[in-house]
C-alpha cells in the first residue's frame, strides 16, 4: 500500500504540474480564440473523444492489470507490450481515418463548417494516444509511475508552446486560430509518445513471443465498454446543449464557456487524485482476496481527501479563479458555472477512483453498468433544465453534478459486493484447506495408530512361539 500510494502521489503531482502549465495555457488560449473560437476548440474534442474511446480506452488500465498480474507470478517475458503495440497501432490509425472520414457529417450534425479543419487536424492524435497507452500501462503495472508522470508533463509542455504560438500566428481568424491550436495537441501526443518509447526501448529485450492478442483484447474490451460511456456522452452534449440552448453563435460561445472554462477547473480537482485511480489497478490486481476490501477503502478514502478540498475551494474561490484567469469573458455567468459544478469537483473524482477498483477486481462491466445509468439521468436532467430561462446552461453543469452523484453511488455499491465475494471465497479457501491438513492429519494418525498395533501383536507371537 505504501508503494501504490508513493506512486500516486507522484502520478498526481506531475499530473497537477500538467494542469498547471494546462490551466495557464487556457487564459491567452482564451484570449487569442474568443468566444467563438473556444466553442470550436471544445467542440472538435467529442469526436476525438469517441474516436480514443474505439482505438485506446481502457488500454493503460487493462495492461496494467495483465502486467501486474505477470510481475506477481513471476511470467513477465516482455512480449505483451510489443504484442499490444501491434493491435493498437491498427487500432489506432482505423480510428484516425475514421474520424478524419466523419469530420464533414460532425460538422453538419453541428451546423459549422470550420469544424471540419479543426477535427482532421485533431486526427492524428488518435493513432498517437493509442500507443502511448500502451507504454504507460506497461510502466503502471510495473509499479513505475515516473515515465507517465514524465510524458504528462510533456505533453502540457508541447501542447501549451505549439498550441499559443500557431493560435497567435493565425489570430486575426478565430475559426483558423482555433484549428491550428489542436494542431498543437497533435504535437504533443507525438512528442509525449517519443518519450516513452525511448524509455521503453532502453530497458527491454528485443524478443518477441506469439498468442497474446487474444488475452489483450479479453482484458482490454471490458474496460474500453466502460470507458465509452463518457466520451459518448460528452459527443451527445456537444449537440445537444448547444440546440437546447437555441442554435446559434452565443449558444456556442456559452457551451465553450462551460466546457472549456468551468469544466477545466472542474477536472483540477480530478487531477489532484488521478494517480489513486491509475495505481489502484495494479494495487488490487495483485492483493489477495482477502485485502481487496481493505485496499479499495483506502483508496477511496485518500481520494476524497484530496477531491474534498478542491471542490469546497472551488466553491468559495470561484469568483477570484475567474478574475486571475478568465479576464476577459462573461465573468458572472462563469462564476456560476463554477459553483454550480462544485460538486462534480468532489464526485467525479470518486467515480474515476471506484470505477478503477472495479476494473482491478475484474468488474469493468459493472462500472459500465453504473455510467450508463448516469448518464441516462444526465441526459434527462439536460433535456428539463437547460431549455428553461431560469437556468440555460447552468442545467448543463447540474446535470453533470447528478451523474457524477449517480455513477459514484453504484460504483460503491457494486465495490462493496464484489469485495464481500472476493472475502467470502478466501475465508471459503482458508477453510477448506485447515480441513484438508487436519483430515490428513487425522489420517496419518490413525495410520500410525494401526501401524503400531500390529507390530505390537507381531512381537507378541514371536514371544509365544
């Protein structure tokens, strides 16, 4: 437990160093794009999402749980990365041209047409990200949180310069300047995966073994299933909030309000816990089912006491956040997206924390399950709230607020079970193997007892004759 929780706070440190350098990054982003040009920025990114959600999600967590697994048995031969690195290569370059080929029929769904830039130069990304998940689940099931901690702050690093320096370049057009800021992001995933890759290349042996396709895709299917809830959603509100809210030019620039203002700040507080999340997997991978409960408890508990902070500082400090780093938007409303989203500060986090227990415990449909309710009663609360005056946008980030609230309590609920099963079966275990070395023992005694007996008659008849 010391080790996992040494890794995550390494993980999350360098995680809020990325956010850091991401959060300051969005203040002259911000001003370079407008309002407009924001809402374009933040638009691009569903598709990429879901697009990720086809090609890689899940992979780090489901390869950090098979390479926990081989470290602990002692079968680690160092072919399941380079066999992982084959299948998600193809993975990912099917979801680049898909979502290169889809650009033109998002844009439409989406009634802008300098959409369809902003997402072919997003694309690539996807191949990219696809492969740098598999390093880094590598290296998080090794128990080694350095080279992630390393490629994210990389990634910030690139993604700042390249994104600033081209939005200005193109400023003077917010639709331009926005699409070549995402260029950034491609950049950076590429210079992030170079990392690692040197990294990985330095320390492994070049061998290669054949067959583990089928186990990867096995371990890796469940948690991508989980993982595309969210993506999905975030794909569904892109269109739906921004129709909801009327259609027009404002209801872009107030969806990139929320998502790409309020949302941002929202997900400081998930970053300051993200390393619990990713360690959690390899952590009760390996526990005996008997410390299963323990370690998913203390997990929780050390991500509420990180998240819990960060979202009653949010709360109260929203107002000063906006001044210091939103300088030239609609204050007032962003203050109210803030404090209205608060409470997904707190939830969100224990949602990426449960559900990451659950895929340790081999439960990533459960964790499914628990999203999909989730976002069902997000997507209702969207359809009341947001089209009434009273609240307009803000019923976007309430609803955000109850599915977090609704994922977080199945997942706890379904932590619980699974942890009460894994107990039941080792104390079923423990049992069963203190009756079979007592009924051996039981045995052998009798044995012994018979044994004895008969030599004692032996000797006897040798006496009488």
């Amino acid at each position: 437990m010391k080790r996992q929780v040494s890794g995550a706070l390494l993980l999350s440190a360098g995680g809020l160093l990325a956010k850091a350098v991401g959060a300051l990054y969005r203040v002259p982003l911000v001003a370079l794009l407008g309002g407009y040009g924001m809402g374009l920025y933040q638009m691009a990114y569903p598709i990429f999402c879901l697009a990720l959600t086809f090609s890689s999600a899940g992979v780090s967590a489901a390869l950090s749980r098979i390479i926990a697994g081989e470290h602990v048995r002692g079968r680690e031969d160092g072919n399941t990365v380079r066999e992982a690195l084959r299948l998600f290569f193809f993975m990912g370059a099917a979801g680049a041209l898909l979502m290169a080929a889809a650009a033109p029929l998002f844009a439409a769904l989406q009634e802008e047409r300098e959409l369809v830039r902003c997402i072919l130069f997003l694309a690539p990304s996807v191949l990219l990200v696809a492969l740098l998940a598999v390093f880094r689940g590598y290296f998080q099931g090794k128990g080694d949180m350095v080279p992630t901690a390393l490629s994210e702050l990389t990634e910030a690093g690139v993604k700042a310069a390249a994104g600033l320096l081209l939005a200005a370049w193109f400023r003077g057009d917010p639709a331009r300047a926005a699409a070549y800021a995402l260029l950034g992001v491609t950049l950076s995933e590429g210079a992030s995966l170079a990392l690692l890759a040197v990294r990985y290349r330095g320390e492994h042996p070049a061998r290669m073994l054949r067959g583990r396709r089928r186990d990867l895709l096995a371990g890796v299917l469940p948690v991508m299933a989980s993982a595309a809830i969210l993506p999905l959603s975030g794909m569904l509100d892109s269109v739906l909030i921004v129709r909801l809210l009327g259609g027009s030019r404002g209801a872009v620039a107030a969806y990139g309000l929320f998502s790409g203002a309020a949302v941002s700040l929202v997900s400081v507080a998930s970053t300051a816990s993200s390393g619990l999340a990713v360690s959690a997997v390899p952590a009760l991978s390996s526990a005996s089912e008997g410390e299963r409960g323990r370690a998913a408890g203390k997990s929780l508990a050390l991500t509420a006491l990180f998240a819990l902070p960060c979202a009653v500082g949010l709360f109260f400090f929203a107002p000063l956040a906006v001044r210091l780093l939103f300088p030239t938007v609609e204050r007032e409303l962003l203050v109210s997206l803030i404090r209205a989203s608060a409470l997904s500060a707190l939830f969100l986090p224990l949602v990426e924390t449960s559900s990451a227990c659950l895929v340790g415990m081999g439960g990533a449909k459960c964790a499914a399950r628990a999203m999909t309710v989730a976002v069902a009663a997000k997507t209702a609360a969207e359809c009341v709230l947001v089209p009434m005056p009273k609240f307009g946008i803000l019923g976007a980030a309430i609803s955000a607020d109850l599915c977090y609230l609704v994922a977080f309590f199945l997942d706890l609920i379904y932590t619980v079970r699974k942890c009460g099963e894994a107990a039941y079966d080792h104390g079923n275990k423990s049992r069963n193997g203190e009756r079979g070395t007592d009924g051996a023992g039981a045995r052998g005694a009798e044995g012994g007892g018979r044994s004895l007996r008969k030599d004692r008659r032996a000797s006897r008849c040798k006496v009488t004759r």
